[in-house]
C-alpha cells in the first residue's frame, strides 16, 4: 500500500473529522447493539429449554428487548450511513475543487504534455472510483474492525478456551486477504493507467471524426481502439480474478473456524467439563459467525480500496505537479504604452532540440510586427513566450521596459488581445461568447463589436439571434462563424495591445478583406503583432520578421523585403506566381 498516497487521503479527511468521529461514534454503539442479540437470545433459549414449566412472560420480554435492541443497531447504521455519504461528497467535492483550480495554476508546458482524454479521465472517472472505494471503506471497516475486536473481548470473558481456538486462526484469514491484496494493487494500478490512454483515444476519435472519415480511416483507429481495449480487458480481468478471489478464500478460513468452534462447543457441553449451556453454545456460534462476517466485508474494501488508492495517486500526481513560477513579490505595472524588447532571448521544449537562440528585437509603441516563415520556425513559440504561456531559457523579454517575469500575469495578459487560429468557443448564447472578455458589456457595444467584425449578418439569421446556444464547443455553427466570433470577442475589448495569429485562416476571402479593414482601425496606435501565411495580409505591416529555424533571418517593410530578393522574396513570389 502507498503510504505516501494513503497521507495524502487522509489530510483530505481531516477538515470532516466531525463527522468521521461521529460515524465511529455510530458504528460502535451499532456493534455493541447488535452483540447483545445474541445474548438475549440465548438466555431466551435456556428459558424455554430450562426445568420446570416455561416462563413465557421471560420469553416475551426477551424477544421485545431484542427487537428494541435491532432497532437500535438499525438507526445507529442509518446515521453512520449519512456520515459516512458526507464525508465521502465533501472529500470529492474538496478533490474536484483542487484539481479544478489545480488545472488554473499548472504550466502550460504540463497541459501541453499530457493528452487531454487522460487528465480528464483524472478529473471524472478516478474520482468516482476513488469515492466508491472511500465509501466503502468508511461504511465496512469502522464496524468491521470494532465488531472483530468487541467480539474477541466477550468470547474472552465468556469462554477462554473457545475464544483462544478462534484467535489462533484469525491470522490465516488476514494472511489470506494480505497475500490476495497485494496482487491486485498491481493490476489496478495498470488497469486505470489504460483506461486513461484509452479516454484519450476515444477523445481524439471524437474530436477528429470528420478527419477520420475523410481518409477511410475507421478500421485503422478501430484496430489501435481494440488493442487498447484488450489491453484493458487482460488488466481488468487479472485485477477481477485476483479481488474475487479474496471473499471465498476468506469464507472458508471463516467456515472453518465457525466449524471448529461448533466442535469444541458440543464437546464442552456433552462432557460438561466446562460452564457451558445450549443457550451459552448458540451465542458463541452467534458471535462465531458475527466474527467471520467483518472478514469478508474487510476483505471486500481492502480490495476495493487498493482500487480507490491507486486512482487517488493518479489524482495526487496532478494535484502535486509542480505549478507555474510563483508571481512576483512586488509586481511591476508600468504604464500601458506598447514598446516591447527581446533581449538576448534563448528558448527550447526539448533541450536536445533548440529552437530560438540569441533573439534580439525591439518594438516601438504602435508599430505593426507581421512575423512570417515556414511551419516549426517559431512563430506561435515567439507568441507564446510574449503572452508568458512560457518562460524563456535565456534573456528577457520586456513591455513597457519592464521584466515580464516582474510583472502580474493577469496584468500582463491584460494587455494584449488575442485571436487565434484554433478558435474556442464556451458554453452559452452568442451574445455571452462576445462579451466572454468583458462581462459587464452592454447589448449596444456587443451589436458594435460583432458589426466591426461582420459577424451580425449571420448571427441575425440564427435561430434566437444572439441569445442563440453555442454547443460544443461552437459545433453548431462553422468554422469562419466560430472564428468570426473570436475576432468580435477581440474588438470588444479594444485591448492596448494586438496579437492575431492566422485569425483570419477559416474566412473567405471577400470578408477577410472587410475584417482587415476593421483591424486596419482597431489596430491604429496599438502596437500589434500578427502571425500569417498569407503572405498579402501583411502588407500594411510597419515591420515584417522572416523567421526560420527559430532565428529572424530578415528585417524590413514589404517593399523593402522584396527588394533584397531574399528569403520572404522567395516565399511571396510562391504565393502569388500564378499572377
């Protein structure tokens, strides 16, 4: 058992140790009422077997003293029950908020590094497991262990030899369960890490199931699926086959001892060499069965909660994932003006492969920087370092002459807005989606946005207008709707500061040239980079960046690029040929 694991379950636990005391509390006011049936229905049973005429009275109020008594045991469990359910949705709940938030304060560099279908199996799928096997365990140990223990005592006071005969034989069926345990830890632990792989999978069939049919792909991705789901059932089956066996290896040791105890009972009472009555005997074979049964329900929880364990470490491995640097002491917040730098700047994903070394570049306040070059060169990397999704390795980069790492990061992103070639869309109405980056805007200003970035032609002519259901993730519109959508979202916020990277990609070419005109004026006094492949969005642009292989090979205008007859030369000249 992971004991690093089973601390970090248990610090969960501690805020709700009121209700775990009070569940305790419940649990063994529950044993003791249930071990006292037995002795009442043994004095019952000497009542009616003693000399002499049988005292009815006697029995009657022994069988009303029992059931008082079940009853008793049955409202006890009942409210070990709720406790039980709340620490268990309090402890899930607390789980769901952190891994929640979790997810806020992780770098970028570890969402990038994990499939999506895994951390969300993390979030959804082990967190129910893990709550099923807390439960059980809060529910089966507390009155599993208090019973075995109770028991043991009365046997003891009762009759020393019988109850020596059982205690000698508890620890096979502990060995038993133990043995079995430890096979199954293994098997769970490599049967969530496959159901993790397989969400992804299934994610990524999902996501790209236009792709997927488009090159008659099916039977290749439904042959990696069935490899992952074999893979799964031979972990499933090997964790089932082991965790069953744990109950009837568990009821035969108990059958065993149930059946020695009857032996060595009937032997005392026929020799009658020991206080022993027919009465006394039927609450030792009560108590006998009382003490087998915890064992199996433990068994049970063991089993189950080795599975709980093993998806609470895969849970644990998030929530004690290193987080992003921590935000500066005291913050700098310069005035907005717009001038950025890059100084000396080295960065790289993998450090085998180094990607950008020793850029120097500097910025002026209002300018329009076009960064244009072939695919991997480090365009989106450049963005992504200027928004601080990542840190340089080397350099700095500064805005407003001011240390990025120095600053906020929610002053700093504040600054820029963004649209980006992937767009994203949220759940809610259109009107919501717009004003996603400025919730308090008005109707008027969201019409204003969504006409600057003509997007109120279509949005008009959808069902409700704006108040019109985007769902999944904008599934039901197309993708220069989405991206329309995005670019009003933008215009909304009339941000200091302009990052559109292929914001234009999925629009067709009459509007992008009325989009471009609107960014041509939402641009004016902002400095803006832009990220393109279409090489005659750019033109306008006051400073064009040629990159390639992670270095800016060229600087200059459009005109004056063309004139050196270099690298972005050669890549306009590409573009346009036909013409």
């Amino acid at each position: 058992m992971d004991k690093k694991t089973l601390k970090s379950v248990l610090k969960l636990i501690r805020p709700h140790s009121f209700f775990v005391a009070l569940s305790i509390l419940c649990a063994v006011f529950s044993v003791a009422a249930a071990l006292l049936i037995p002795v009442f229905t043994g004095e019952a049973i000497d009542n009616i077997l003693g000399e002499g005429m049988v005292d009815f009275n006697s029995v009657l109020k022994k069988v009303v003293v029992i059931a008082a008594v079940a009853l008793a045991a049955a409202l006890s469990q009942y409210f070990m029950s709720l406790c039980n359910n709340k620490v268990t949705y309090f402890v899930c709940r607390d789980l769901r908020t952190k891994l929640s938030k979790k997810l806020h304060t992780l770098p970028i560099s570890y969402i990038d590094s994990h499939s999506f279908g895994d951390l969300l199996s993390r979030m959804g799928s082990d967190v129910d497991v893990f709550a099923d096997g807390l439960l059980m365990g809060f529910t089966q140990l507390f009155t599993g262990i208090v019973t075995i223990v109770s028991i043991l005592v009365i046997m003891f006071v009762l009759n020393p030899r019988i109850a020596f005969a059982v205690f000698v034989l508890t620890p096979l069926s502990v060995f038993v369960s133990k043995f079995i345990a430890a096979k199954t830890h293994k098997y769970f632990t490599k049967q969530a890490s496959i159901r993790g792989e397989q969400t992804a999978l299934t994610n990524e069939l999902i996501d790209g199931r236009q792709v997927l049919k488009v090159f008659g792909a099916e039977s290749r991705s439904l042959e990696e699926f069935d490899v992952i789901n074999n893979e799964l059932h031979d972990a499933a089956l090997k964790a089932t086959f082991f965790s069953s066996l744990t109950n009837p290896s568990t009821r035969l040791v108990n059958n065993i001892v149930y059946a020695i105890v009857t032996l060595i009972g009937a032997l005392l009472c026929i020799t009658g060499s020991a206080a022993i009555t027919v009465g006394g005997l039927s609450v030792f074979l009560s108590y006998a069965n009382q003490y087998a049964k915890p064992f199996n329900e433990i068994s049970s929880v063991i089993t189950e909660f080795q599975n709980a364990l093993t998806c609470a470490k895969r849970i644990f491995e998030v929530l004690e994932a290193e987080d992003r640097p921590a935000e500066p002491e005291n913050p700098l917040s310069p005035p907005v003006n717009g001038d950025v730098s890059f100084e000396s700047v080295a960065f790289c994903y993998d450090k085998k492969r180094p990607l950008i070394e020793n850029l120097d570049l500097e910025v002026k306040s209002g300018q329009c920087i076009a960064i244009v070059g072939p695919t991997g060169c480090g365009k989106t990397t450049l963005i992504n370092l200027l928004m601080r999704f990542y840190d340089v390795n080397e350099g700095t980069i500064k805005v407003d002459n001011a240390d990025i790492r120095k600053m906020r990061r929610h002053d700093l992103r504040s600054r820029y807005g963004m649209v980006l070639q992937d767009t994203w869309l949220c759940h809610g109405t259109v009107k919501e989606n717009i004003a996603y980056g400025k919730p308090d805007a008005s109707d008027d200003e969201i019409i204003a946005a969504a006409k600057k970035a003509h997007a109120h032609s279509f949005i008009r002519r959808l069902e409700k207008g704006y108040e019109t259901e985007i769902s999944g993730e904008g599934s039901n519109l197309s993708a220069g709707q989405r991206q329309l959508l995005c670019i009003a979202r933008a215009m909304l916020c009339r941000p200091p500061m302009l990052i559109l990277d292929e914001a234009t990609s999925s629009i067709d070419t009459r509007t992008e040239l009325k989009i471009q005109t609107a960014f041509d004026e939402m641009m004016k006094g902002r400095t803006s980079f832009i990220v393109a492949h279409r090489l005659s969005t750019i033109k306008k642009a006051d400073l064009i960046l040629v990159m390639k292989d992670g270095k800016i090979i060229e600087k200059g205008n459009h005109g004056e690029l063309l004139k050196k007859g270099g690298f972005y030369a050669m890549l306009y000249e590409s573009q346009f040929a036909k013409n």
